[in-house]
C-alpha cells in the first residue's frame, strides 16, 4: 500500500500492480480497494493497475465536509502520480465519479463503465426527495446499521424483510464501516436516479472513448440507464453481458475491459 495526498490534505491509500498504461479502478458503495483486487490481478498483464480507497473507507482519510469536487481531486491525485494520464474503469456508482472526472477535465484517456446505477423509468420506484439528506441524519447520529438498511431499501430495491436478515451476515460489519461515506455516493449520483431521462448536459464535455457495460439479467433499470447513457454520443459505446447482473464475474468483464482500453493504449 502507498498513499498520495489530495489537495485538501486528505491522504488516499491505493495499491499498484502491473505494467502498461495506468489504469485506476474506481469503485462504487461499500467498495475498498481491495474489492476490486480479482480485476485488477486479472487486468495487471496488460495494464498498470491502480486500486484505491476512496475517501472516507478504508486507509484513506477524509475532510471535514464533503463536495464531489473533491474525490475528482483524490482522482486528479492518482493520475498525477501514474504519470499525469491515466484510463478509469468505474463500477456502479463509482462509473458516475468516473464521468464526473472526465467530465470536469481530468487527464483520462480513455473511460470504461459498468452500469451505473440510473433510475430513468418506472420500472422500479425513484430516490425519495429527502434521500441523502435522511442518510446524513442517519450517520450524524452514528445509526451506520439503519444507514446500509436505508440504503438498501431505497436505494438497491430490497426488501425491508431481506435487509433485516442481512444483519446478521458475517458481511454487515465492513458494510457498517463504510456507511458513513453512502450519502457521497447519493451526492454523486445527483438527479440520475429521480425516474427522469438522462440529461446529456452534465456529460457534454466528455469527447473520450466511453464503453459503456451493462448485463441483461439484473434490474431492468440498470439495462435501461446504460442504453441511455450510450445514446448520448457518438463516443459511448453500449456493450451487454449475457447472462450477469449487478455484481458481474471478473473474468467476463476483463477480457472486455482488455480489448476496448488496449485499442486506445500508446504502444
């Protein structure tokens, strides 16, 4: 493990392995870095690959107040210290971050994605208007458990009945760990999940090569936002996995991740 430092001062701890062009794996809720540590074994043959905690989990540190400007920052960060240009892959919410970066001026290259977790039809209920502000009073008050319960209820779509149940898994403890930084997942998300079409504004500047993942068997919603989000230009490609969902097998993604960033990679 190493550490760079953003510009608030905030340290952020990453692990490097691999060789090739920088590519960092930017995680979504809940996720560390070593989450990602199968990808990023598998991805480390062609690539420089940089798995991080982002602020608030893990070994990395946090600020006194959160703005999404900030995790750019902790981005910006890492690209520096990967040679001042990277490739991103992002996962869920952390592919929002991903184009959020791109979006805002950050030195990538080129930009993967796998679903994004968009609400932008009525398959499923949308984010209720108070959302993040109920997840900051529920973590204010240190109530982490009923922050992943919320979270996985409003947010993912469970059951109140399967959460409660979920309670008691051995997993729940590293969930409560990171539970304080679930309201700058909602923060970064925004708008995107209010049952509303796609608004192409936030991403216009975004003229990178974008892959845009999605799998055909999880939430239909997810399937939906990852087309919309592909119509938005000519730059986004949509490619669907047959057969996965959500949390989708590392070796199915790899070889796809491998194919589309290597075709943009420098010799």
């Amino acid at each position: 493990m190493d550490k760079v430092f953003s510009v608030d001062g905030t340290a952020i701890a990453f692990e490097r392995r691999g060789a090739g062009p920088a590519l960092v794996l930017v995680g979504g809720a809940f996720m560390t870095r070593h989450a990602s540590a199968e990808l990023a074994d598998l991805l480390s043959g062609h690539f420089t690959v940089f798995t991080y905690d982002r602020r608030g989990r893990g070994d990395s540190g946090d600020g006194p107040s959160y703005d999404v400007r900030r995790e750019v920052e902790d981005l910006d960060a890492l690209i520096e210290r990967a040679g001042g240009e990277a490739m991103l892959f992002g996962m869920s919410s952390g592919a929002v971050l991903a184009l959020e970066a791109a979006a805002r001026g950050s030195a990538v290259t080129r930009l993967a994605l796998y679903e994004p977790p968009f609400v932008t039809d009525d398959s499923r209920p949308p984010l209720p208007a108070d959302y993040v502000a109920h997840l900051e009073g529920l973590v204010e008050r240190g109530a982490y458990g009923d922050a992943v319960a919320y979270f996985m209820t409003a947010a993912v779509g469970l059951p109140a009945e399967a959460v409660e149940g979920m309670r008691q898994a051995p997993f729940w403890a590293d969930m409560e760990a990171t539970a304080p930084t679930l309201p700058h997942d909602g923060r970064i998300m925004g708008e995107t999940m209010s049952g509303r079409p796609l608004s192409g504004d936030r991403w216009r500047t975004v003229t990178i090569p974008v892959l845009v993942g999605s799998g055909d068997a999880g939430a239909p919603h997810m399937l939906t936002g990852a087309r919309e989000l592909a119509a938005l230009g000519g730059n986004f490609t949509l490619q669907v996995f047959p057969g996965q969902e959500h949390d989708i097998a590392p070796h199915l993604l790899a070889p796809a991740l491998t194919s589309f960033l290597t075709a943009g990679a420098r010799p």
